[in-house]
C-alpha cells in the first residue's frame, strides 16, 4: 500500500500544532518548516518518519485524555455509525469516504477537528498511518453482496462478493487496518444479503478473516431498523472484540412501539420552520416539485396493473401517515416508487423530500444537506439508521469501557 507523503502527514500534524512547536518535535528551524508547507523546498523522504515517530503519537495520546474512547470511521458515507458512537462520547480521529458528494455532506457535518484526519481512497493509505484507536467503523460497500447488486452485476457479466477486485475486496482493506492497529473492538455493518451470498461462502470467509486470522471475538446479528424509524430495513451489524467479553444481543433493547411515517413528515401546518427548496411559504407546505408529474403516475399505475395481471407483486407502494415503509433504495431519485406518500383521493402522491428521507434514516434535522435532491436521496438511502447504530454503541460501550480501563492499568503498572 502506498504510503502518506511527508507533505500529507505534515497537514495532518499542523492540525494540532503550529509551526514553531513543529519546528521544535523536528529539530529544526521554523523557517524550513514554513519553506515546505509553500513548497519552496520539497520535504526529505525521512520527514514522514520523523512525524510517525515524534508527532502522532502526541496527538492521540492528547485525543485519548479529553474523551472516554476513540473510533475511526471507515467507508463513512455521511456518518450515520459515527453519530452513534458519537452520542456516547466518542471521539472520532479518522475519516475515509472516496464519493466526493458524500465527501461534502460528511464534512459539512463534521468539519476538520483538532486530532481528526479525513482520506478519500483507504486503498492508498498505509495501515501505519492510521492513528491509534479503541474502536473501529465500518459501513464496508454492500454493493458485492446486496440482492440488487448481484442482480445488476450478473445482468452484465460481472463478478461480484470477493471476486469483485474493486469493491469486495475492500472488506480486506477493514482486515489490514485492523490486524496492524489492533483495535479493542469494531462494528461492521452491511445488508442482510451478506449472510446468504454466494450460498453463505462470502460470509463464511469474512467470519473465518475476523476470528481465525485476527483473533477476535464475534458476534453478529441482522437487526430491522423499523424498530427504530418508520421503515422496513434489515440490516446485519458484526461486532468482534479484542478480549473475551460477556457481550449478548440479549442486551439490545428494542422499542415497544414501532413509529410512524406521521413521525417524519412535513406537517405542512406552520408548525415547523420552512426549508427551502424542500417546504415553502410560512405554512412550510411541500414544494409542488416532489407531486409526481401526471405521466409519470401513469406510467407506474400501468406498470403495476401489468404485473398485478401477471400475478407478480411488482409496482408502486403508496404510504400515509400511519404506514411503515418499504427500504428507501439508491434508486430513488428515478420515480420514488417504493416510497410515494398518498396527498388524497384523486390527487397524485408524491416523494418524500430529502428532509424526510433524513428523519426516515433517523437523522436529526441539525444535519445538513448541501448537495443536489438526486445525491441527497442516493446518500440517505445507503445510509445506516442511527438510532439503531447508537443503541448498538450502547451495548457495546460497557466491554470497550472494561478494555480501555484494563489496558491504562496495565501500562501505570508499568512504571
């Protein structure tokens, strides 16, 4: 794997520290310092060493005493796992999503902190260069092992799951970071699908890779998020741990009530502040541009009286407020047809707004969405749920509190 340059990981190190403290960890003068930041000269190969070595180290021993625990989040999307762990005091030192628009997304809502380092392509980076961390996130791409994308790639002759060399594979990339950093615990999450591709093989491997190879501890279950937001969404959560713990999935507590789509709607009352383009006006009803066009509710009526016809169960599904919907999909963005609200006998239903398709993930309505309706609803849709990704974290945290409390004791026993 290639490795940072001395000029990435210099930018990484002035997050935390100025010129002149650099200058004095490095021996040397702040002048040269300031001459390879503009590129007047170019750093000395042996500059990304002596960074490893004297300067990184610093940042996460400082990044471990202001937080109870540390985690790195890898194939981030726009951070719905990172919220989650985040709301039991997490702190997050390492960020790597490559889609540039979810790139956008993720780092309006999560800007540039002190002891915070975000990558594009985790492929390019050496496993050494990724800071020390007690836990670590992965939403590794499902596309290999979804239903839709074995569909999709067998349709075009393509291999998917391991044979997959640009996107299976970069489960092996999760294996590596986690083999070099050892990290106390991590949560994977991917679709359900996993547990049965390629008749169970692919999961087969990726289980015997995290507890025969790295030697932890795993436990893994599929878990429907309409226990936590108003829609149907099963996806399967592994965690493993570096120690014996007496972690159970009996611990998971579930909510009695399943909500609503009432619960994520616009209210169109005045209830709630407008937010343009998605709500307009002082009432903040729904901009006309989410009704869908009349021959476009043609097209999926007749799609869906076809199929009926041929006793397929193809077609639309029409919600209301008291629904729980089917899975929001990628493709959403075409007609929304998995997910149209009903606005009323004769009227023609419409999409849910990007705002809603937030709630409907569980995000909360501070998150903000600075990208185009297209990309916004292709990000929600691979997004994980955080309410259920935080009650996960919750059950987690006690046996990673047990193993960050143990491994402190063992090193003042040390000296």
């Amino acid at each position: 794997m290639n490795q940072l340059q001395p000029l990435d990981l210099l930018r990484q190190a002035r997050i935390r520290y100025s010129q002149s403290e650099i200058a004095t960890l490095l021996n040397v003068d702040v002048r040269t310092v300031r001459r390879w930041e503009v590129r007047e000269n170019e750093p000395p190969t042996y500059l990304a060493d002596a960074i490893r070595q004297r300067i990184l180290p610093l940042i996460n021993a400082d990044s471990a005493k202001k937080h109870p625990f540390t985690f790195i989040d890898l194939f981030a999307g726009i951070g719905g796992i990172r919220l989650g762990f985040e709301a039991h005091g997490g702190h997050c030192v390492f960020s790597s999503e490559w889609n540039t628009f979810s790139q956008k997304t993720y780092l309006a809502n999560f800007p540039h902190d002190t002891n915070h380092v975000f990558v594009g392509n985790i492929t390019t980076v050496d496993e050494k260069d990724v800071p020390d961390h007690d836990v670590l996130l992965a939403g590794f791409p499902c596309q290999p092992f979804s239903i839709a994308g074995v569909s999709k790639k067998n349709a075009l002759g393509r291999p998917h799951g391991f044979e997959c060399t640009t996107q299976g594979a970069l489960f092996f990339d999760v294996a590596r970071i986690i083999a070099a950093k050892q990290p106390k615990a991590f949560l994977l999450e991917n679709v359900k699908n996993l547990l049965s591709h390629d008749k169970g093989n692919t999961f087969k491997v990726i289980l015997q890779t995290l507890r025969d190879e790295l030697g932890y501890h795993v436990y893994h279950k599929v878990i429907d998020g309409q226990h936590f937001v108003p829609q149907h969404r099963e996806r399967i959560i592994i965690v493993g741990f570096r120690e014996p713990t007496d972690f159970s999935w009996n611990d998971l507590q579930l909510p009695a009530e399943k909500t609503r789509l009432s619960s994520i709607l616009h209210p169109q009352d005045g209830s709630e502040a407008p937010e343009e383009p998605y709500t307009i006006s002082t009432q903040a009803v729904i901009n006309s541009k989410y009704t869908l066009t009349p021959n476009l509710w043609a097209y999926l009526q007749a799609y869906k009286e076809k199929h009926q016809a041929a006793g397929n169960g193809f077609g639309f599904g029409l919600v209301n407020e008291d629904s729980v919907a089917r899975t929001l999909s990628a493709r959403y963005y075409k007609d929304g047809s998995e997910i149209l609200v009903s606005q009323g006998d004769g009227k023609r239903p419409r999409r849910l707004t990007p705002r809603e398709c937030a709630r409907l993930m569980g995000f909360p309505d501070r998150f903000k969405i600075r990208v185009s309706d297209t990309q916004a609803y292709q990000q929600f849709s691979q997004a994980a749920v955080v309410p259920m990704m935080t009650e996960v974290a919750r059950i987690m945290m006690p046996h990673i509190m047990t193993m960050i409390s143990a491994s402190e004791q063992e090193e003042m026993s040390v000296y």
